[in-house]
C-alpha cells in the first residue's frame, strides 16, 4: 500500500510561524509535526509515501529528502504556488499513487492511529477514520451506522483526516483546484463508504493555541522514551 499526505496549504491561522517555515514542518517535542506520521507510515510496514507540495514546499524537499531517515521512500507531488485543496491534491498525485487502494492523511493532525489497521472490503470504494467532535467542531461530519458512513444519520462524528482510497473514487474528476468533500458525500449516498470511530488520541493543529498543547503533551512522553 501507498500514501499520500497532504502537506501543501498556507497553514493561515498559524500565522507568523507559517511565514517562513511551512505548517507540516513546524516542530513539536523535538520533531517536525510531519516527522510523525513517516514514522507511524514506517511502523504499519507503508514505506511508498508521496507528500504534496505547494507553500514553502522546497523546505519540505529539503528537510525530508527522500525518506531515509524515516525510513519510508518519499515521492514529491509539486502543486506550483496555488495549492490544489484536498481533492485537486490527490488527484494530481494519482499516477504517483498507482491502481491500488492508497492511505490518505492530512498532514495537520497528530494522532496514535495504527495505520495498519486500515482496511477496505472488496465492494468499498473507501474506509474513513471518524473521531469524537472536538470542541470547535461539535456538528461533526459524518454519521456512523453498523460500519457504514452515513449522511443523515445523528449522532455525527469528525472525519479524522484518515482515509483509504480506491483511484476510482476519482472517476469523472478534472486537474484543478477542488475540495474532496462533495466526492466524500456522493460515494457515502451510494452506500459505497465503510467507516470507524477511532477514540484514541488524536489532534487537529490548525492553531498556534493547539500546536502549544500537543507540544505539552508530547515533551514529556518524548523525554521518557529517551535512553538515559
């Protein structure tokens, strides 16, 4: 299996420190946050990593190179100045992917997910991660029926940003800039979507007042693991 993590937006709302240094490599405990999920990738046996890029993406070239030192062989999917959104990210990146069911991640989480129980029955065309409502998204996404994702279904979880995709969830899609939320809906109305709820750890950094948090979290479980 591959993967794609997507690490190619602004990161506005971090802004200053995604002025200069772009929000997947922004450190946390020691490590930058992307830094984390090549890893976890490397862990659940994922070694074919593509990570798109767009803002400061020559930072992201330079500082992981290609993957050894995580472990993982990266490919880079250039996006140019405009990044592409979710969806137009993925897609360009499709002929990196190749024609099997690929694992795609935000690169703006931190969470202990084991990847590599991610799986996807024959007739799905994807399986996504869903995760307790933080509280500042507390309509959730999606409901959860008997392992299927639903749309008009309460309660409603949070798509944890952890998918598997098949390429033909794509079908009919054109290059450009599009989200992947109106695909995400249309394959769940056909009943094509299976999901799970994960209650593990998991973060959303999309804020300075986040970053500083899952630093709090993760200097002391870093400082513990060390040899002394």
């Amino acid at each position: 299996m591959k993967a794609i993590v997507l690490a190619a937006g602004r990161g506005e709302r971090m802004r200053p420190l995604t002025d200069r240094t772009p929000k997947p490599l922004l450190p946390v405990a020691g490590k930058p946050l992307i830094g984390y999920h090549l890893e976890s990738l490397a862990r659940a046996g994922i070694r074919d990593v593509v990570i798109n890029l767009s803002w400061l993406g020559d930072r992201i070239r330079v500082a992981l190179g290609d993957g050894s030192q995580y472990g993982v062989r990266i490919a880079y999917s250039d996006e140019g100045p405009v990044a592409l959104e979710t969806g137009g990210g993925v897609f360009k990146a499709l002929p990196l992917l190749g024609n099997d069911a690929f694992l795609v991640i935000s690169g703006d989480i931190w969470t202990d997910y084991p990847l590599a129980n991610l799986q996807l029955a024959p007739g799905d065309i994807a399986h996504f991660v869903l995760a307790p409502n933080p509280n500042f998204h507390l309509q959730g996404d999606f409901g959860l029926s008997e392992g299927r994702v639903r749309d008009a279904v309460v309660p409603r979880y949070t798509y944890a940003n952890i998918g598997l995709f098949r390429p033909e969830f794509f079908a009919g899609s054109q290059a450009g800039r599009f989200a992947l939320a109106p695909l995400m809906f249309n394959w769940i109305r056909q009943g094509r979507v299976s999901g799970e709820l994960y209650e593990g750890r998991w973060h959303n950094i999309g804020t300075q007042a986040q970053l500083a948090e899952l630093e709090s979290l993760l200097s002391p479980y870093n400082a513990a693991s060390c040899p002394s």
